[in-house]
C-alpha cells in the first residue's frame, strides 16, 4: 500500500503541475516512502460531471486515501482557485477523506498574482476534508523548465524552498506514527 498519495488536478498533459508534483514525488521517495499518483485525467469524465460517488475508480482512489499517511495535491491556478474538474473529484469523496492526514498544496499559476490560491483556495479544500494542511509551493509557470522533466527547477532559493517543505511534510507524518 503507498504511504503517500499524489493527486494532479491538471486537465493538461503534460502540464507543469505534473512535472512539479513527479519532481516532489522523487524528492519523497528519496525520504524512503512509496508514492501512488493519480491525475485528474485518470478518471471517467461521466463519473465526475454525474457524480458517481459508486464509481470503482472512486472508491478505489478513496480506500487509497484513507490507508495513506500523508498527501500530495497539486493543481495549476484557474481563476484565481484550483482547477474545476480538481473540485469534481473531490466533490466525490467521502467527508472527512483527508481526516489526520497532513496535506501538502502544490500551485502553478502564470505570475505571482495568484500566490494567495493556495491560501484562499486549496488549503480550505483541504480543511474541508478534514486534512492538516501544510504551508505548500506556489511555482510560477516560467520557474517550472518543461524541457527538464527530472530536474526542473534551476533556480537555487526555490529549489531549497521545495526541499525544505518536503522535509516539514516527511516531519509532519514521522510525527504523526510516533
């Protein structure tokens, strides 16, 4: 079972929030946890738009969340708030699904206009679902290189920033077990 679960809110492929969010997905395996990713795009646009909360996919990535010790949730900045169809999926969770668990915001907008998504968006999703969120990222598209999917952050002061909030999140479920 993965101890961390990545979910992509991005309808884009590729997108620079998949990139960002597999770059921090490596950064937590390295830490020695397992990771399971889910994207957006993995899931029958029938089931989110007529709300089958029954859907096998659902369920599945829910029993997913529930046995996970930390998650990763990552979306780029539509309108000033995280994507729609990140809202439908999320939409068909069960209440509480995030319960206890800490919760790491990762956002991709086109300018710092939008820092505050993060904020005034995700994280009282993330409250919402009863799960502890965690300071989070907010990259600016042109931060994110596309060409370097490995290794797309260059610049240096954001790329400690991204490792020291995966450290503060590994911290925070460590904490948790003990």
């Amino acid at each position: 079972m993965s101890e961390i679960i990545i979910l992509s809110g991005s309808p884009a492929i590729p997108s620079r929030t998949d990139i960002s969010l597999k770059y921090i997905q490596t950064l937590v395996e390295k830490e020695g946890f397992t990771t399971d990713y889910h994207s957006i795009t993995e899931f029958s646009a029938n089931d989110l738009f007529q709300g089958r909360y029954d859907s096998e996919d659902i369920l599945r990535l829910s029993e997913k969340i529930k046995q996970a010790t930390g998650i990763i949730i990552g979306s780029p900045v539509y309108k000033a708030s995280y994507t729609g169809v990140l809202k439908a999926l999320i939409d068909l969770l069960p209440e509480g699904a995030f319960k206890d668990k800490p919760v790491l915001p990762i956002m991709v907008g086109g300018s710092n206009r939008h820092l505050l998504a993060i904020d005034y968006a995700l994280k009282p999703l993330i409250s919402i679902l009863k799960g502890e969120p965690m300071q989070g990222l907010y990259f600016v598209d042109k931060e994110i290189d596309k060409q370097n999917p490995k290794h797309p952050i260059k610049e240096v002061e954001l790329l400690d920033r991204t490792k020291s909030q995966v450290k503060e999140f590994v911290e925070a479920i460590q904490k948790r077990r003990n």
